[in-house]
C-alpha cells in the first residue's frame, strides 16, 4: 500500500534503489511483519515486570530477524541495538538498531511504533530505513541520494514561521533524573508561546520522519542519541537542517540538536537557547 503524493511529496518517484539499501528495506520488512504477530490493539500489561518482560521480547524478535539479514549485506560491519547509547562512534562501518523505537507504545497496543536501522561509516549516516508496520510506511534515505516513503521522494515543509508550526521534541533516555524534564517542561512552555502546536511524544524517530515528509516543521532534543541517527538522515535528505542547539552542524556524537524546515530553524532554535 502506498500512501496517495502530498504537497510536500515529489511526484517523481524514486530512482533503482541501491541494492544495500533494497536488502536492508526488505529485512526491516520483515521484522516488522514480525512484530505484527507480536501486536495486538489489546495489549496491557498488568505490571512493570510484565511491562518489561515484554519490552525485552520484542526487541529480541526486531533482532533476530534483522541480524543475520544483515550480517550478510554487509560482513564486517559492527551491530549495536542499545537505543539509548550514546557518543562517538569508532570508525568502519556500524549498524544501528532501534528494533522497535516507541516499544511501550507498541506493548500498550497503541499504533506508533516503528523498526528503525541506520547505517553509519566513519561517524557518518549513509543510509537509514524506518518502517511503520501498523501504517504500512517505510521511509529511506541514503547520503546524497533523497529521502522517500514508500518510493515517492521526500520534501520537508515550505513553512517561513512558527506561527504555522507543527513542533516537537521528545524523551530519548528512561530515567527520573528531574531536570532533564524540567528543561524540557520550560522549552515546551516557550516554544508554545510561538508555535501554532508543540507535542512531547515517543517514538523520536517518528518525530523526524513526520518532519522529513513536511507534516511536521520541526523536532528538538536535548539528549541526542544513536538511534536518532536515521530519523535525522531523513531530515537532511529530505532538504531539512539539522544543528545542534548552538547551531553548529549535527554530529552522531552531538549533545543536542534541532531538526527543522529551513525557513523556521533560526527562529526555533531562538527560542531553545533563550
């Protein structure tokens, strides 16, 4: 099923895909035909073990259908699925595991859920695939090459001002450490005080998928982490500009950092270093 071009949709589909990028397509594919066997609308766990219990066998199912695929793509290349890790990254070639980023979503039986993976060679994102199952959408984007859902290329917002804005931002790590949240609670206050909607939500990667296909204007974080790497490939394949908060250019090992249509990241990021 492919979703109908919007206005921020280019009607020129995309090219031969690469056959990386179609092999890792297909096996997060898969995965997700997986976890759909694992989902059901009337998921709810009793309890914080089965809670977690069930956290940890999705991930594992996500895994283990994407590693062996692929370990074959591309032998050599190194695995990490810690969604929550952090930091630089040695050189090589990685790949970058989100198996089901938003999963206490998924758990709770609600649909915003995705598998996420990204390629990164030498500290830098060649490739990512985020495919939602439930919606049947999987977006792509590879280094230079654009960024598409389900084949139809990609094109963040035309927005000049956040009177308009759709905005965003996220909790990327668990935790009851209060002032990551009380930060995030006076962004959130500041930035509703110019956008036309702000909303703090899981799965991150979602955030800046919406963004990459200009049904969102723009996405902060300030905790930056590795599974974010696709979402943000998306977002600057898609035309988008991704700095961190102090408005340097993005890094796999930034601390922060804000993905936005053109025409409203310098008001936004204003805002966020008030």
């Amino acid at each position: 099923m492919s979703p109908n071009p919007s206005p921020n949709q280019d009607p020129n589909p995309s090219p031969n895909q690469d056959p990386l990028a179609a092999v890792t397509v297909a096996a997060v594919r898969r995965a997700g035909t997986r976890m759909m066997t694992r989902w059901s609308t009337g998921s709810r766990p009793p309890g914080l073990p089965e809670l977690l219990a069930s956290l940890k066998a999705n991930d594992a199912a996500v895994a283990d259908t994407l590693r062996p695929a692929l370990a074959e793509a591309l032998p050599g290349a190194g695995w990490l699925d810690d969604e929550h890790g952090s930091g630089p990254l040695p050189s090589g070639e990685w790949w970058l595991v989100d198996p089901v980023g938003g999963n206490v979503n998924a758990v709770h039986g609600m649909p915003d859920w995705n598998i996420g993976v990204s390629l990164v060679r030498d500290g830098r994102p060649v490739l990512a695939v985020v495919h939602f199952p439930v919606l049947d959408e999987t977006f792509t984007a590879t280094e230079g090459g654009g960024a598409f859902l389900n084949g139809v290329r990609l094109r963040v917002s035309a927005k000049t001002s956040l009177d308009g804005a759709l905005a965003g931002t996220g909790q990327a790590k668990p935790g009851h450490d209060p002032e990551p949240a009380r930060r995030t609670g006076a962004a959130f206050a500041a930035m509703s005080d110019s956008a036309l909607h702000v909303r703090v939500s899981v799965p991150v990667t979602q955030q800046l998928a919406q963004v990459a296909a200009g049904r969102m204007d723009l996405h902060w974080q300030f905790d930056n982490v590795r599974s974010h790497v696709a979402g943000v490939l998306l977002v600057q394949e898609a035309g988008g500009v991704v700095t961190d908060l102090d408005g340097r250019p993005w890094e796999a090992a930034s601390e922060n950092y804000l993905a936005a249509a053109p025409g409203v990241h310098a008001a936004a990021l204003e805002i966020l270093t008030a």
